[in-house]
C-alpha cells in the first residue's frame, strides 16, 4: 500500500509516498481502508522536525505522518466488539512515533480511537472532525465555561476554533469570536454572538463588549497574554498549541493535550457540526497540501484521498 512518510525533517520536498506492507491488525485493533484524511499543522510540525526539536517525537527511521482518518473497517483484531468489517468510521490516530499513520491507504488504530458514523457520510467532510473537533470539546472540558457564560475563542474561522464556537453555542454560551474581518459573517454562522477582529486591541475590544471580561477563553490561535488579559481575574484559559501563559490575576491556565476519544468522537458525529473542507486532492500530491498550508489563507482543512 502507499503511505505517507518522512525518513528525514525538512520542507514539503522530505515527504514521500512510499509502498509499505499493509499493517495487521492486533487485539482491540481495527484496519480501517482509508478513504479520506484530513491534513493539519500538526502534520507540518512533525514533518519540519519542530516536535522533535521540542521534545515531542523522537528520532525514528521511518516516521508516518497523519492524525485524522475517514474510511470503512477492513479487519477486526481479536476483541473487538460493536463493528463489522464494512461499517463507515472516522478515527484519530494521536501517537506520534509510528511508522504508518493516516495518510495512507490502509492504517490500524485502537478501537477505543474509532467511532461509527451512519452510511452515507460524506467522508471528506467526516475526516476533518476528529483533531479538530476533539481538541476543542477537551479544551471546552478544562475551560468549564457555564451556560449563560461568556467564552473568548481566538482563531474561531479555524478547524480547533470553529469547533469550539459551535460547541459552546449549543451548549448556551455566549461567544466572543476572534478572527479575521472578512470571517465575521461565517463565525456567526457558526454561533457566535459577538466578534472581535484579530487586528483590534484585544483586550480593549473584548472588554467594550463584556465589562469586566470574560469568564473562559479558549485560545486556538495562541495569542497568550493578550487573550489572558481579556478574561476576568478568577476565570479560566485554556491553550491550544502548547504555550499557555502564566496564570496571572488568579485566572485558572490550562492546556489541551489532545487524546483519542471513540465515544467522544461519536457524540460529535452525530452532533451535525460544519465542517469546513478547503479542498481536497490526491495523495500524491502531500507536498502541495504543505506548501498551501505555509502560504497561509486556506479556510477549512485540506483533505488527501488515496
């Protein structure tokens, strides 16, 4: 089968589509056939070698690249209950260090990783929702932001922020979205109630709308303390990308470790989130997801179909 593969860290030109044995299946393990996956800076970072200049991933031979997955089941591992071979799913594939990951034709997750979604799912759309859509349910988690609440989203027009937007709005939150102008209508759309442009002063503009600030933030687009000080001493922030500030004025700081959820993943298939696709191209052609990814501009996730 072709996977997507780096043997060395560098710009998109490392990445390589390689023919690799198909993986088998283990215990409490499912092959998915993969029919769309979706592409995240995630998968930059790991390509780049700056989650290994991190500490996050260490140096392997062979490192696959790809977290989110779409697909049908093709085996079942011994102990696996609830899925035949043929059923729709989505997946999320949260180890770093494997040597075949999601963009591939074929890969292998755990079956708590792996949720069912209903036949007929649009799979493209599908592949776009378990990074993104885990990573704000869990930051929502830690934010604990209450019903009748205001709620700081930064990055709201991307995949983590626009999640969280809907997720909170559903759950009666009052959203204040940070993104773009020409974003504005979209986050609305997708719930919230007020809108800050990314190029106002954040804190200034966040506290004209809510006096005294907000009582959570979660911050996908890694402002840090512009968007610590919009929020109301004793409140909570919840970062995204892994550079929390320090939590000043009592506000309870907080960090999303994103983890692999199946029953998670599940209720938000069933929760009818929008989901954004960019585009969508083959395989083959990885290295221009990347490239598009570092030009900038792209709304919705760019999404492989092997």
């Amino acid at each position: 089968m072709r996977a997507v593969i780096v043997r060395s860290f560098g710009g998109p030109e490392v990445l390589e589509v390689a023919e690799m044995p198909v993986p088998e299946p283990g215990s409490a393990q499912i092959r998915i056939r993969v029919a769309a996956a979706a592409v995240n800076p995630v998968d930059v970072q790991t390509r780049s070698g700056a989650l290994t200049a991190g500490g996050l991933l260490p140096r392997r031979e062979v490192i696959g690249i790809g977290w989110d997955v779409a697909g049908t089941v093709d085996a079942l591992g011994p102990g696996v209950a609830g899925l035949r071979r043929g059923d729709a799913v989505i997946g999320l594939c949260d180890r770093l260090a494997l040597p075949l990951k999601a963009q591939a034709e074929y890969v292998v997750l755990d079956a708590d990783a792996v949720a069912a979604v209903p036949a007929g799912t649009d799979l493209v759309a599908a592949a776009t929702l378990p990074l993104g859509g885990l990573t704000a349910a869990q930051a929502l988690d830690i934010a604990a932001a209450e019903a009748g609440g205001t709620l700081l989203v930064t990055g709201a027009a991307g995949a983590v922020g626009g999640y969280a937007v809907q997720l909170a709005a559903r759950a009666g939150v009052r959203v204040v979205a940070v993104a773009g102008a020409a974003d504005e209508q979209a986050v609305r759309e997708l719930g919230a109630e007020l809108f800050v442009p990314r190029t106002a002063d954040l804190p200034a503009a966040v506290r004209d709308l809510v006096p005294g600030g907000v009582d959570a933030a979660v911050d996908a687009a890694s402002v840090g303390v512009l968007a610590l000080d919009a929020v109301r001493g004793g409140g909570s922030l919840v970062g995204v990308l892994g550079n929390a500030p320090t939590p000043l004025r009592g506000i309870r700081v907080g960090q999303v470790w994103i983890r692999a959820d199946g029953p998670r993943l599940a209720e938000l298939a069933a929760a009818g989130l929008r989901a954004r696709v960019a585009d969508v191209l083959p395989l083959d052609a990885v290295a221009e997801a990347h490239h598009r990814l570092a030009a900038g501009g792209v709304r919705g996730r760019l999404v492989l179909v092997p």
